[in-house]
C-alpha cells in the first residue's frame, strides 16, 4: 500500500506519496506539493487505483481519470515516467504568427474592409508580444496587459475595445479548433460604449455653410446624404445607383454592407426627404451619359473622404468636429425621432432602438430653448389650453368634496340633486372614537 508522507518547509506543509515494495521496487515518491492533508488521502487512493489497473491491465475508473485530468503537467508527466498512465497526447506547439496569419489568409467569406481590420489587429498584437511564442503560451494576464499598453498610448476606449474584440476572434477560433482551452481575452471588455463627448449636432446653419463651401455637386451630395439622408459614409454611398432612387414614390433603396449577412438587412427604403432631393436632382441633372452610380468612379473606396471633408469644412469657416459623416448620420437620426416614432425612423436609417438611443440620438441646444418656451413642453402645444389649477379660498377649512348619497339600493331612486351633500374625504378606515 502506498503511504502519505507530510513535510513540513518554508512554504508550510507539503505532502507527497510513496510506493510500497510491492508497488514499486523502487519506492518512487510522488510530490504534491502544498495540498490539504484530505487531499493527500484523496491522491494516495487515485495513485493505488492506477497501480492496480495498470498491472491488471484494467481501464481507469471515471473518478481517476477526472482527477488525473485536473492534475499539472508536471505530477501528470511524473505518473507517466512511471508507467502509471499513458502519455497525454500534447497539444501541437503553434505559434501566435502562424495562426493568427493562417485564420486571416484562410477568411476567405469576409469582405477587404474586415480582412484590412484584422490585419491591423494582428499588427497591434505583435507590436505588444513576441509573434514566434506559443499561441498556448499567451495568458489572460498577457490580455490585460495589452490592454492596458493601449491604454497608455492613449487610444480611446471604443478604439481599444474594438482591437481586443478582433484578437478575441483570433483565440476563439484557436478554441474551437484544440490549440488552447480557454479564450485569454474572455475576461477583457469588447463591447463598444457609448461616449458623448464625441457626438456634436451639425445644425441646418452649419451644414448649409459647408453645402455652400463644396467645391461641386457630387461634394455638395456627399454631405446632403449624410447629413438629411442618414447614409453611413462611405458604406452606403458607392453602391447607390441611379436606379434605386423612385423619383415617382418619393423614395430611394439603400444597400448596407454591414448588414447584408442578415436576412431582410440587405437594403432598407428610406424617404426622399425635401432636404435631400434638390441635391440629387442637382446630381442626376448633370451626370455623365451612362452613369449608373450616384456618385461617380472619381470617388472610389480608396478616397480619403475624412480628409477632404475637413478641407470643405474648414474652408466653410468651421472647425472639423469628430466622427466627421456619423455626426451627421446621427444629427439626421435626433431630429427625425422627434416627428416619427423611433422604430420607424430606425427602419429608414438601418439601425435598431437600442442602438440609436445608445450610439446616435443627441441633446442639443434647440432642445433647452424649446423647453422654456411658450408650450415647449409639449410639442406644439399652447400653454392656454393646459388645465388651470384654482387656488382654494383663504381661511377655508375643511376641504369638502361633492359626493352623492347612492350608498344603498334604497336610496338610488330618489337620488337627485337634494341629495348633493358636502362630506370631507377620508379615506377607508372607520371613523373611531377618542
């Protein structure tokens, strides 16, 4: 029978197992290092049970092979020296690079804006950490650390939450295929949140201005698209063709990259709003013979919209102002919410409720001037007609309440106005006395 041998060190007690002779001729000593005496006895009769089965050549009851499963990998290895176990098959050695550049190169449904943001990703991971470790090597410690490295380059929240996000999917998919056994980023925040300071409502004044500072008609609709018809820019601009506006429906038909993988998401219906439509007139009435897109090949997807836009901006006398076309997209989406109810106006512009009220709708000066104006409270409503509160008379005493007296059966048919008394109201517990 094996035996429990305590030992008692710096580090406070530690247990280990001994073979018997007729275990082991040798007496081999297993440590277990710092483990409850329980423990110990535990490990003794896992360590007896492996010997029994291995010189009857009996399988491995449920219960050992769970405890073995939990055990490290240098009492497992241990065991294995000694026979007791068969070799865990280990996990093939894979490094970070081969992985992450094999997952990417082999993505081959996803579309070249998400191939570039992965690869971006990638660049930002191996800029933190060594790209020859082992993929199974990188810990959530490691997480929170390039975490927190981006945090100290002074990125912003979302910037860093969306980077861990795409690496999140890198370890995943190295889950799901066996090269580790936990996710290293399950633990680090992924989810965008909203951020207020970078949101600013682009007023009808401001836009007209860098309406007017375009230096042509496509700019000039770029901006109306924008701003009054709540395209996202550039998604949704390039594959707006001539054929999806309804000049006689007075609509137009949106196709959204970013949710075409949803069924029914692949386009949305929006209104041809009376602001948008002398620019798309403007437009139509001067493209090229044969145009089929609304904007033309000039401004491909390669076109630095961002830095132009702030030329036109700047030159219209006004300072550039973060988020550049989704603080447009988002000054749309605020006013609209105002008229129309908000799942209504969340199907025209292709979000949902949630996301809107979290990412998009604004509070705005209008909204303060409005609400200490004449009926501002109520949009479109005049003060007079709100109900006037009387003020009671002075020195009244009690306040007394019209009541009739219908309180029996009997009394109903003579109920009249004689029977209009004056009671003071309590409320239903009986009157006491004293």
């Amino acid at each position: 029978m094996a035996s429990i041998e305590p030992r008692n060190n710096k580090n406070g007690k530690t247990y280990r197992i001994r073979l018997s002779d007729g275990e082991s001729a040798n007496r081999p000593r297993i440590g277990f290092g710092r483990i409850t005496k329980r423990q110990a006895e535990t490990a003794k009769v896992n360590v007896e049970n492996l010997v029994k089965a291995n010189n009857s050549g009996g399988e491995i009851s449920i219960a050992v092979q769970s405890w073995l499963n939990n055990l490290s990998d240098p009492i497992r290895k241990h065991l294995e020296s000694l026979g007791l176990v068969e070799p865990m098959k280990r996990k093939t050695e894979v490094t970070l690079a081969a992985w992450i550049d094999g997952y990417i190169e082999g993505r081959t449904d996803i579309k070249p804006n998400t191939k570039r943001n992965m690869l971006g990703a990638r660049n930002d991971l191996f800029g933190f950490c060594n790209s020859s470790m082992s993929i199974a090597d990188f810990s959530a410690y490691d997480a929170e650390e390039f975490r927190r490295y981006q945090l100290n380059q002074g990125l912003a929240e979302n910037t860093i939450r969306r980077r861990c996000k795409r690496i999140k999917q890198f370890f995943s998919a190295a889950r799901k295929k066996r090269l580790i056994d936990e996710n290293p980023f399950d633990g680090i925040p992924t989810s965008t949140v909203s951020n207020s300071k970078r949101l600013q409502f682009i007023s009808h004044e401001d836009i007209q201005k860098v309406l007017d500072a375009c230096p042509d008609n496509e700019w000039r609709l770029i901006f109306a698209l924008a701003r009054y018809g709540g395209l996202r820019i550039p998604s949704e601009l390039y594959g707006l063709t001539w054929d999806d506006i309804l000049w006689d429906k007075k609509r137009f038909v949106v196709h959204s990259p970013k949710t075409e993988h949803i069924e029914g998401k692949e386009t949305r219906i929006c209104p041809l709003f009376p602001e948008l439509e002398p620019y798309l007139m403007e437009a139509f009435q001067q493209a090229h013979p044969g145009q089929k897109r609304v904007i033309a090949v000039n401004l491909n997807i390669s076109s630095n919209l961002r830095t132009q836009a702030h030329r036109i901006i700047k030159r219209a006398g006004l300072k550039p102002w973060e988020k550049t076309f989704q603080n447009l997209r988002s000054s749309r989406e605020t006013e609209l919410v105002e008229d129309f109810p908000v799942h209504v106006v969340t199907g025209w512009l292709g979000n949902s409720p949630d996301i809107a009220r979290k990412h998009y709708l604004q509070t705005h000066e209008e909204h303060f001037q409005r609400a200490v104006e004449k009926g501002g409270l109520i949009r479109g409503q005049n003060t007079a007609a709100l109900p006037s509160i009387e003020p009671q008379a002075e020195n009244s005493g009690v306040d007394f309440t019209p009541c009739f007296a219908t309180a029996y059966d009997n009394m109903r048919e003579d109920t009249n106005q004689d029977n209009l008394y004056l009671i003071p109201p309590r409320g239903i517990e009986p009157l006491s006395h004293g």
